[in-house]
C-alpha cells in the first residue's frame, strides 16, 4: 500500500491523496460504508460501486463469531466470501469489546468475551487480532486497542493509553513475523485529555505503522469536544500517512474533520439512519413517514443523481417505510450512502481547486435552506 | 387487449398465445410475481425485469387501505406510483375477504370488512371493486367473487357461486358504463363440486369478459382434487379468452396446469419460500440455512443464470440468511422468481416445439435427484 499526498489546502489543513493498494485505488479523503458482518445492509457490490464506494468495512468481531474463519478461510477469504473486489479494512475488535462491555473483559494480555450471539467464551490478544484480520484478508487491518467511553476520568484514559500502545507494538510485531501483504493501522487513544493523546500519537510513531487512526471519538461527548481532540491530534501524525477517525459522524463532521486534516472516515450513520427513515439531503434532513411527503412528486433530492432519486419519489418512499416493506430499506440506504460518497467527492474536488472555504460555506448554507 | 393463440400442443391441452395490451406484450403460459401493497417484495423494477417479468399483480385490497387511492390517483396511478410501466393485474379483493375472513362479512349487495390494520370498517360492492381498480389504472381488473375455503358443503359453495355471477354482472355492467380502457375477467367459483363448476362458467361465459380465471382452489385442498377442479373446468372455458388459475402453486403444480391448458398463474410462493430460506431448484429444493451448505462454495443451482447464481455461493446465502441480514430477501427472492418465470418460458419452448411430454418427463426426473 502506497500513501500519495496530492494536494495541500492553502486554506486549512484539508488534504488530497490517493491510497493505492494492489485491489485499486482509494481517492482520500474517503468515507468507508460499514458492511458489519459480511454486507453492507440491504447492499449488493454493485449497488455500493453505483454509490461511488471505493473501500468498505468489515468487523472482525461479528465476522469472527459469524460465519467464523473456518468459513471464510475456506471460501478464499473475506473479499471473494462477500463478492467486493476492492479494497476492505477491518477493525480490531476493540470498539465492539467497548460496545458490547457487559461481555467483555480486559485484561494486560487483551480482551476475554461472551458471544452475544450464543454466549460462547473466546480471547482476543493483539496478536490473535491480527491472525483473524489475516485470514479474513482484509487490506487494512487495525491494532487491538483499549477504548474508553464518555466520561472517563484521567487514570481510566491513561490505563486505557498504555495497554494500546502495548497492545499496538505485539500485533506490529506479530503482523512483522507473518509476513502477510496486509496493512496495519495503530490507534490513538487518551480520551479527551489533550497530553494524553499527545502521548498516545507519539508512542504509535515509533512504530511503523501504514497509517493511524484516532480511536475514542464519537463516544458520548459534546460534538465541540470532539472537534478539539481532532484538531489537537491530527496535526500530531505523520503526514506522510493516511489519517482516520474512527466511528464519524455526520455530514457537517466530515466536512470539519476533513478542513483538519482527516483522510478516512467510517460510521453506520447513513446506512442505520436509512433503515429509520432518516435521509440527507444537501436542504438538511428529513423523516420521510412524516406526513407531509403522503402526496409529494419530488425525489428525497432534485440534485442527487443517485438510483433511488432518479426512479422514485417521497410518496412512494413513505408508502414503502410506512408498509415496512423490504425495497425501503434498500432505496434508502442507496441514497444515503450515495450523499455522504458524493459529499467526500465534491469536497476532494474542492480541496483541489483550492477552494474549500467557499465550498464549505455553500454546504452549510444549503443544508440549513430546508428540503 | 387482445389474446392470440399462437399454438396447440398435439400431445395435451397446453397451449401458446399472446396477450398484446398498450403497455406491452405477455407471452403465455405466464407466472405473475405477486406485488401486494404496490411492492414484489425486496425487488425493484429492474430485478423484475431481469427475472424476466412480463406482468405483475397488485393487491387490490391492500392497496386501497394502504396508501389509498387519494395517494394513488394524485401520484397518476399505481404503474407511475410504483415505477413499473408493464402490464399489471389487480384482484379484486375477493380472496382477501375470505383469508381474513374473521373481518369480513358477507352479505348480497358485498362484503362489509374491517382493515387489518387500524380496524376501520369499509365496504366493497363489485361497483366499488371495479372502481378502485380502475383507479389504480391496472391493465387486468378482476370481478369481486366469493371464495369458500375447503371443505364447503353444496350448498355454501352454490350461495358463494350465485354470488359471484351475480356480482360479476354488475362489476360488468359497471365497467361498461365507465369506458375504461382496462380488461375485467370473470372468476369462475364452484368450491369442489364439478356440476357448480360447470355452472359457473356457463353463467360467466354469459357475459363477454375479456378472460377468464379459476378461483377458490388452492384453499387447503388435496392436491388431486384441485387437479381434478382443474381439469374438469378448463376445457369449459372460451379458447380464445386467457385462462387464469388463481394463487397456484409449485412448481410441479404449474407444470401440470399448463398441460391442461391454463394460461396465467400467480402466487406468492416463490417470494414468500425466498424470504424463508427456501429456494427452487431444477434439482429440487433446499433450505439454506441447513448446516450442509455452511462450507458449499457452490451457486443454488448450477444450472442457474440468475444474478444471484452468477454472483453468489450457498456458503454466503446461509450466512447472510443466518444473520437476518435484508441483502438475504432479495437475492433469494430474485432466485426464485427468476426460476418460476424461466420455467415457464421453457414450456413455452417445448409448446412451440410440441415436445411438452418429453419437456415434462425431463423435468420430474431433473427435479427429483437432488440439490
């Protein structure tokens, strides 16, 4: 995998880059359609490429307990189980470890869980991580790492840092011996104490990680807090790296996080919201059971090009989500991953040109007008 | 609309026509994926027409609950509304009345009913069934019948075979004065008594319908029996009209009644058995989720040119199925009606060729070694 920084905003610190990896080329900054446990809800390959996806991801967790590595092992891997050629990252397992905390138990050497699925009994250290993220084949993979949720006072953040950083260098080191053509990703820990996120990024550093993530984001806290960690961490990181904010956010998110820097984002945001009803528009969002779309003509968008805007309407679409038929679910979720695809798009053009400032005061003035 | 009897098996009663309507040509012997609320479930337009769909139905009664025809007229019509601008048929409530028959009240002039779904009370008359469906816009309006389940004694299903002539007639009478450029049919009733049957397409074939359709078999029957309803009213019917079993059925169902020269079929069980797991195969039928597919890197049936055959294994159909994922309904609701619809369009083939039996020893001995 090769990191090409093409382009550096005069304006802020948005950046233009290309990630090439021997499955194709990633046009950063980039956002990463979630497919939890092997799909992209409701998605086929061909309906996330029509999306404009370029890369998509996958959780290790779910993978690991469903259909298991026996399975995907034996189906050539996770790119050829899934039908995606293209390039797919998969996440450590550290995040679900967090979300799912009334199972899992941390420990120096990693994480000891329950299934949520059956209750089964299994251990994730930073290596085992890395052994299952190699069998799956993903083409980035990410280092165990310990995550806090919102509050967390300064020792549990500093726990937290210290078992990542451990955690980061024996998965490099075990990655280092398997000699596998996958890339590794170190995360960034520290809750929101700025000196410990500086601790954090200058440890990972040392190692020679293909890129570095900001983990612990997105947890709880007041959106400006996160704003801060971002705009505090990112310029920490090397920039010949890719940079990647785990777990956000929303429109206006990646708009801010892009001006700081970010490359790479993932969330379940527009494909969860999708499955509620909830769609974005660049007027702003809607609801679309709301009553007012009973007789509406337009599509979610009249500027969206996308399959379900081209072919559908309001009406049709509220009929279909009122009905909790199985179409809405796919229509919804192909427009929503399509806006948040083409908002990375049109801001890569924008930082280009050089002209993100206007760029971004057009986003938030049209998103603020109504749809 | 006009029906042309292209061909006349020498070997049995099977038959090749064509039904030329403004909205496009239906080859017969044809199967109508079933779209009850304005939806073939987890299927767009193009799925349908990559399974190779010719006409599609709509639930008469579902649709007018929900969204309504105050949705529907302002939205131009169901085919608009929908987005699908082939022929379609609309049922007129009929069996509806008698599959939530705890709602329904049967009375001379209709049937007074509750929704399923918030309770309010409605009544259709076979005026009002007409209406609606004239609303709708479909291209094959069917009359209001009275359907009796099974078993029924003479005397219900002679009630129920009166009533369904007499409002056919009206239906009729009403449709001519509103000169609408749909097609009504008739449904001939009788429950499991030939001499009703007979009576009843004696009486249908009274009035100029533009096809007629067997209804109320199907209903918890042995499956000889039905075959003998079958058999016995089909000859009775007009040649040059469309014949239309209503609700049926398997595979092997649809094999048989074609031989014995109906034209048009409808059921809900290739989607429903898809969103079950269940899936058909020239080689007979499997459950996906069974354990023997875990590791199977096989497509369903390898005989198979469907997208989900082309695309996807039994190994990743489980899984996805196993783990309730949406992407599950559509794949597998595409392989199924797509092996309904080639089915038929191989007895048309073997029609044409006038090698039906042989086409149909084939298929019985194909069906029956196991997939």
């Amino acid at each position: 995998m090769k990191f090409t920084l093409l382009k550096q905003s005069t304006q802020n610190r948005a950046r233009l880059g290309i990630i090439d990896t021997p499955r194709g080329r990633i046009q950063t900054p980039i956002f990463m359609p979630v497919g939890t446990v092997g799909s992209v809800k409701a998605l086929t390959a061909d309906d996330l490429e029509h999306c404009g996806a370029q890369i998509i991801l996958g959780n290790t967790y779910h993978l690991y307990l469903r259909p298991g590595c026996e399975v995907i092992s034996h189906m050539g891997g996770l790119h050829r189980f899934i039908h995606w050629d293209r390039p797919m990252l998969t996440d450590s397992g550290g995040f679900q470890f967090f979300s799912l905390a009334k199972l899992a138990k941390f420990t120096d050497d990693g994480v000891a869980f329950q299934s949520h699925i059956d209750g089964s009994r299994h251990f994730f250290s930073p290596e085992k991580s890395v052994e299952i993220q190699t069998i799956l084949g993903s083409d980035i993979m990410m280092s165990l790492d310990w995550c806090m949720g919102y509050p967390a006072t300064f020792a549990q953040a500093k726990t937290a840092l210290e078992k990542t950083t451990d955690w980061a260098g024996k998965g490099y080191d075990y990655w280092q011996t398997q000699g596998a053509p996958n890339n590794l990703f170190g995360i960034v820990q520290g809750g929101m104490f700025k000196d410990l996120r500086t601790r954090s990024a200058q440890q990972l550093m040392q190692i020679d990680f293909s890129g570095f993530a900001i983990g612990g984001l997105s947890v709880g806290e007041p959106t400006d807090l996160m704003y801060e960690m971002a705009d505090h961490t990112l310029p920490l990181l090397p920039e010949n790296r890719p940079r990647y904010i785990m777990g956000v956010g929303t429109p206006e998110n990646l708009v801010e996080l892009t001006e700081m820097g970010c490359d790479m984002f993932d969330c379940v945001m527009p494909s969860r919201n999708a499955r509620n009803g909830k769609l974005f528009t660049s007027r702003g969002d809607i609801n679309i059971p709301n009553a007012r779309f009973k007789f509406d003509p337009q599509p979610i968008d009249e500027n969206c090009t996308c399959y379900t805007c081209q072919n559908y309407t309001r009406a049709y679409l509220r009929h279909l989500y009122k009905s909790r038929e199985l179409l809405a679910y796919r229509l919804n979720t192909i427009h929503n991953l399509y806006y948040y695809l083409d908002l990375m798009a049109t801001m890569r053009e924008a930082i280009q040109e050089d002209r993100f400032d206007g760029f971004k005061r057009q986003f938030y003035e049209t998103r603020s007008k109504g749809a």
